[in-house]
C-alpha cells in the first residue's frame, strides 16, 4: 500500500519537530532539580489520559522561564506524566506572580493541568507575636515550646491573623482569574502552625485561662482534641480553600494530612512525639493515637493521606521481613483513607522517603 505523498510529507515534519522539541528540551538549561527529574524519568508508554499526574517535590518552580521555554518544559514533563508546579510567596508578589503565570499560560495552552504550592502563603498564624501566645493564671503570656523551634500559642488568639492569611491567597488567587486561567490543583503543607493537640499542647492550655474559659472539660482529652481541631478545620477553610473555591468551582484543593478517618492516626510527624495518658491502640510496639476527623469542616476536595516511612517506625514491628515494616504501616494508612473517603473526593497521597 502507498502512502500519497502529502501523508508522507506531514509525517515526516511531524518527526522533524518531534526531534526538534527534543534537541530544545535537551539543549536548554534547567535548574539542577529540574534535570534530576527528566534524566531520571520516562516518557508514558500510554496516555495519562483524565488520570492526574504525578507531584513530585523537584518538579516545582522552574525559575524565570520565557513563553517557549516554559511550554518546552511543560510539555516535556506531562510526556513523563509529571506536573509542573509553582509556588505561590507571601513576599515578592510581582516577580512570583510573574513566573508563576508565565508557567500557568503554558499549561493552559496545553490542556494540561495547572498547578499550585500555597504553602508559603499559610505560613504563619503563630507568627510570634506576644498576642498569639498564652496566658497564664497571673496574665503572663507564653508559648508552647515542645513542637522544636515554632513558637505555639493560644488557640482562642488567632481571629487578627486570619484577614492577614486570607489576603495572601486572594492576591494570587485574583490574578490568576483576571488572567483568565483556573487553577485545577492547589495544596499546601501546612502542619507546624495553628492549632494543634499532640506533643505538651494539652498541658499548655490548661495552664491558660484563656482556653479554660473556653474549653469546659478541658481536662478530656478528646474533647480539647476535637476543639482545637475544629478550630483548626475553621481556620484552613477561611483562609485557603474558601477564597480559591469562591474563584474556581472545580478545584481540587487540599492539605497535608488532611484526610476523611476511622479515628485513628497510624503514624507520627516528625515534630511529634507520644505523650503518656493520651489515648492510643496498641500494635506490637506501636501506639496509633486517637484523631478527631476535621476533614469535613476545612472545605476541601481532595484527601490527602501521608505515607510516612519515618525511621521510628522501623522499631514499632517485629516482622521478620523488615521491608514489610514499611509496608504494614503504609497499607494502615491507606487503608483508612480508601475506606473511609467517599468515592467522590480524589485521594492524593503526600509520600515521605525518610527511611533510615
């Protein structure tokens, strides 16, 4: 069978732009994290389809890219079935809109998802201010100094931050309207701020008249977990989802560790450490606290469970097979995400490397 010739003719300039966006995607000079990605990865043997790509961590802002440049990139990314992402700043609003549009034009232009990290714009409703801490019986403020270097304070002090907060996620959230371009994934990680009830949390707001007079049974520890969580879900849902779903009805957005539950919490950050007297399951040598499901009052799309192989866990099981230590606790976790959310919210899980 013959090919007629203009076929041949299309077919053939197609290659010759194929290898030609190939020699431009490999003659330009990414960032180092950049290139680790693409020398690292594949082109899809099949379509990604609707299916989301993947997030990883180096694949995000590429720096100050022109037009071509960033559609180069764009593309060769998504041929790896990868997302490009940019970071939106609390600081430096011109130069970060700037580049992040530039990005966003490219993918729109592609039909490709476009991607946001708001988590510097959260960061940080403690943000030291003496007004942020709390006070004890004698009107002393003070912060809660178990959670490393973050200065924790009073739950019940954070209503003046929120505006501050909200502003920073309308700004760019505003602009990308204006721009004509939707955002279809944003999340954050946002998790060493706001209220939060592991670590000496519990003791701290009972040496607080503030909390006392708010929290009735402070001294149950469900009940200050279930306060302070919704708290917690308030805050989140004011100033991020709120203000990006007010702007884009169809966005997926969410935050570390925020996930619908069964009530239990199969792993540990890195800041946090058990407390005796909380309430916990055992598991061979592990102790899975007890969590209050504060998925429903942040207001987001999307869940997102933490895969966490973090170094303690390797002591929590006795499994002959130590690499199924890693695993028995990771199907916990996702095990209880797939259950318990409904079939409607996409599950994205934050996947962690830190084995030792």
């Amino acid at each position: 069978m013959k090919i007629p010739l203009f076929f041949g003719i299309y077919l053939f300039l197609l290659t010759q732009l194929s290898h030609a966006e190939e020699l431009n995607a490999a003659m330009y000079k990414w960032p180092e994290k950049i290139q680790i990605v693409l020398d690292n990865t594949k082109p899809l043997q099949f379509e990604r389809g609707t299916r989301l790509p993947l997030y990883l961590w180096p694949a995000m802002d590429p720096g100050d890219l022109d037009k071509a440049t960033a559609e180069i990139l764009v593309k060769e990314l998504d041929h790896r079935g990868i997302g490009l992402v940019c970071s939106w700043s609390p600081e430096n609003h011109e130069k970060t809109l700037s580049r992040c549009l530039t990005v966003a034009r490219a993918q729109k232009k592609l039909g490709v998802p476009v991607n946001v990290n708001a988590t510097s714009c959260l960061y940080s409703f403690f943000n030291g201010d003496e007004r942020t801490a709390h006070v004890d019986s004698r009107g002393n403020p003070f912060f809660d100094d178990s959670f490393g270097s973050k200065k924790m304070g009073c739950p019940f002090a954070l209503d003046f931050r929120k505006d501050a907060i909200r502003e920073r996620i309308e700004f760019y959230a505003k602009a990308y309207n204006d721009a004509g371009i939707d955002i279809d994934f944003i999340w954050a990680d946002w998790e060493v701020d706001g209220p939060l009830e592991f670590n000496s949390a519990h003791e701290a707001s009972k040496k607080c008249v503030r909390c006392r007079r708010h929290i009735e049974d402070i001294d149950n520890f469900p009940v200050f977990q279930k306060k302070l969580r919704d708290i917690r879900s308030g805050l989140q849902r004011y100033a991020f989802s709120e203000p990006v779903r007010t702007l884009f009805s169809d966005v997926l957005v969410g935050n570390y560790a925020v996930y619908p539950h069964n009530g239990c919490r199969y792993w540990y950050d890195y800041f946090e450490y058990y407390v005796d007297g909380q309430p916990y399951i055992a598991d061979q040598n592990a102790k899975y606290r007890l969590w209050y499901n504060d998925f429903p009052g942040t207001g987001y799309t999307f869940a997102m469970p933490v895969v966490y192989p973090w170094a303690r866990l390797f002591s929590w099981y006795d499994f002959e097979d130590s690499d199924y230590r890693w695993f028995y606790n990771m199907l916990l976790v996702a095990s209880n995400a797939g259950e318990n959310t409904p079939s409607t919210i996409p599950v994205i899980s934050f996947v962690h490397w830190h084995t030792i």
